[in-house]
C-alpha cells in the first residue's frame, strides 16, 4: 500500500515471516518503529544498541544449535548401530 507509513510496512513484513523466530521479530520490529524518530546520531546508537541484541541472540543460538547438532549425530549412530544389530 503506497500510503502506508513504514513502520507499520515494516512490522507486517516482519509478522509475515515464516524463518525468524519471535525474539528476531521482535528486535526487527524495534528497529523499524526506531528509525526516523531522532536524529542520526540517535539512529546510530538505536542501531548499535539493537546490534548487540541481535549478535547475544546469534551467540544463543549457535550454541543451541552445536548442542542439538550433537545429539543428532549421536542418534544417527545409535542408530545405525541398532540396525546393523537388527540386521545379523
């Protein structure tokens, strides 16, 4: 919609999507409601603080991720090794 103000396009999108998770939305959406509403100086430090959000956010979930990683590799070979059994 052409008269649509941006931050109101922003956080359709962001509500919209079907990849990120409620806390990356959620961040999203505060960096689309910040923007415009000081001045660029202002902007830059919004956009720092958010940064910050997202990379602790990353760090959480890439540890979540080599954690899950782990348990599926183990898995695998468990059960592999309950079919070569099944198998003989």
């Amino acid at each position: 919609n052409s008269g649509e103000k941006f931050a109101n396009a922003w956080e359709n999108a962001i509500k919209n999507d079907t990849v990120l998770g409620e806390e990356e939305k959620s961040i999203l959406i505060c960096v689309g409601n910040s923007i415009g509403r000081s001045n660029t100086d202002g902007q830059l430090s919004m956009l720092s603080v958010h940064r910050q959000s997202i990379e602790k956010l990353y760090e959480n979930i890439s540890r979540e991720n080599l954690g899950k990683g782990k348990l599926y590799r183990s898995l695998g070979v468990l059960a592999g090794v309950f079919i070569s059994v099944m198998i003989v």
